[in-house]
C-alpha cells in the first residue's frame, strides 16, 4: 500500500464517520439545547433533566435511521473491501 492510497483510505474513512454521525449528533445537540432553554426559562437546575429526552432521543432516532445506517455500512465495507483487491494486485 502506497501511503498516497493509505492517506485517501483514512480520509475516507473520517468522511464516512462524520457523514453516518452527523444526524444523531445535531439531532442531540437541538434537544439539548432545548432542554437547556427550558430549564433556564423554567429555573429547574437538576442535572438528569437533560439527559432522559436525550437518550430517548437518541434511541427513537437508531430504530428510526437503522435501515439507513446499515445499508451505508454494508456498501462502504463492500467498498474497502473491493480497495484491498486493488490494492493487494
């Protein structure tokens, strides 16, 4: 491997996290700051407020995007795969 192929593998590689993140992390961060919003309109200052709406959140949003998440997964492993045929020739 060339470090030319391994500099476009890794970069690849952290476009396709941040692409495959990207929705669960703006979506936490909108009810975050929601929840942030409220407590401080509402002066309610308890610390696990803001967790609970995250985390059910979160978990709606992986059964919601799964199929999504899975097909990505699966076309950019067959993908890196197909690379290391090249490669490996």
């Amino acid at each position: 491997m060339t470090p030319d192929a391994a500099i476009d593998t890794f970069k690849s590689l952290v476009t396709f996290a941040l692409y495959v993140m990207a929705p669960y992390l703006v979506v936490i961060l909108v009810v975050g700051l929601i929840m942030s919003l409220l407590q401080s309109v509402t002066s309610i200052q308890e610390q696990t407020l803001t967790f609970v709406p995250k985390l059910l959140v979160l978990a709606a949003l992986l059964v919601l995007l799964a199929p999504w998440l899975l097909r990505n997964l699966s076309e950019f492993a067959v993908q890196c795969i197909m690379r290391m045929g090249v490669m490996g020739s």
